[in-house]
C-alpha cells in the first residue's frame, strides 16, 4: 500500500497563489496584446480591493484534490468539474470507461465527526453518485482520512443541526478507505460460469 501524502501548509498555498498571479501579469506584459494589456490594467486597479480565498474555500479546494490524487494512484481516470458546479466535485471512471461516477467532497481541517452536506443533500440519491468525506488537519505531517459513502446512505442519514440551516453527516467509521465502491480501475467486469464467478478485464 503506497503511503499517503503530507499536508502542507496553508502558507505554501497562499503563497503558490500569490506566485501564480505574478506570473500570470508578467506573461500577458510580455505578450504586448492590447486586449491582454487592458486585463493588466484591471487587475492591477483592483489589486488593492482582491481578497485571497477564504480558508474554507482552500480547505474545500484541499479535499477535492486529495481525493483526485488517491483515486488516479489507485487507476482511475479522474477529472475536476467547475467549482460552481452543483453536486459533483469530481467525475470519475475507469480505465475502460465501462463506468462513471460523480464524486462530491466534503472537507474539513480538523478531524472532526461530521461534515456540513448542504440543504440537498437528502434530495440527492443516484446509485453512480458517491461522497467523499476527508478529514484534512491543517498542520505539517498531518495524513488525511477518507471516507467514501453512498449518496443513498448520506440522504437517508444526514441531520440538520439546530444551529445551522444546512444538514450534515455524522462520521461511520466503516466507510473509512472504502475506496472498493468504485469497482475495479481496469474496466473488470464479473462473468457468470457454471461452478463460480470470475473477473475478467475485457
């Protein structure tokens, strides 16, 4: 089993952010395209008024991209969705496409036992949509915990705590690296004989 990786820090993304921004000016500067050097000058009026992404945008952003990672490592094919997008955070299959899944995260930075779900989480229930809770403790050295459930179980099973107006989902240690949900990443299909059941890679 290959080892998980350490999370870093918010201060390396802050500063990744801060970085890429820089970069992305001085590419467009260099390019001398007037349309490109009018973006410049907007973003450069509006440079004092721009916020960095809160820390619970980055935590989310840190959970949906630890999940892409466990997932590829593990053979899946795996693509981001907008981050606007309603539901999935994640679209995912296997490597012969056989089948696909939407994958929605839900992230905290703390080990905590339960994630915030939003007010739909009952109303969303497809047996090719899974969630994807991660535990992420924001601190050097810290591994990440997985928990990989079914949105049937997640609508039947949220609450909706008294001091919120979302629902949430109390931790179920069982679903803990239940990563065997999304099937075999080769495209095995199941082949009924005569005596037993084989998987077979077509």
């Amino acid at each position: 089993m290959l080892a998980r990786i350490p999370i870093c820090d918010w201060h390396a993304s802050e500063a990744l952010q801060v970085a890429l921004g820089a970069a992305c000016i001085r590419m467009v500067g260099i390019t001398g395209n007037r349309a490109d050097q009018g973006l410049v000058n907007r973003i450069s009026r509006t440079r004092g008024k721009a916020k960095m992404a809160s820390k619970g945008q980055m935590t989310g952003m840190l959970g949906v991209y630890l999940v892409a990672v466990e997932l590829t490592r593990k053979g899946f094919i795996v693509s981001p969705t907008s981050r606007s997008a309603l539901g999935a955070d994640l679209l995912v299959t296997d490597q012969k496409c056989k089948k696909a899944w939407s994958v929605q995260v839900k992230t905290n930075a703390s080990n905590a036992a339960f994630w915030l779900t939003g007010a739909n989480a009952s109303e969303l229930s497809s047996p090719t949509h899974i969630y994807v809770f991660v535990n992420a403790p924001v601190k050097k050295g810290a591994i990440p915990k997985f928990y990989i459930v079914p949105s049937s179980i997640v609508a039947k099973s949220v609450n909706p705590p008294s001091w919120s107006t979302s629902t949430s989902w109390d931790r179920v240690e069982k679903y803990e690296d239940n990563w065997k949900i999304f099937g075999d990443p080769r495209g095995a299909v199941v082949v009924k004989t005569n005596k037993h059941l084989l998987s077979v890679t077509r």
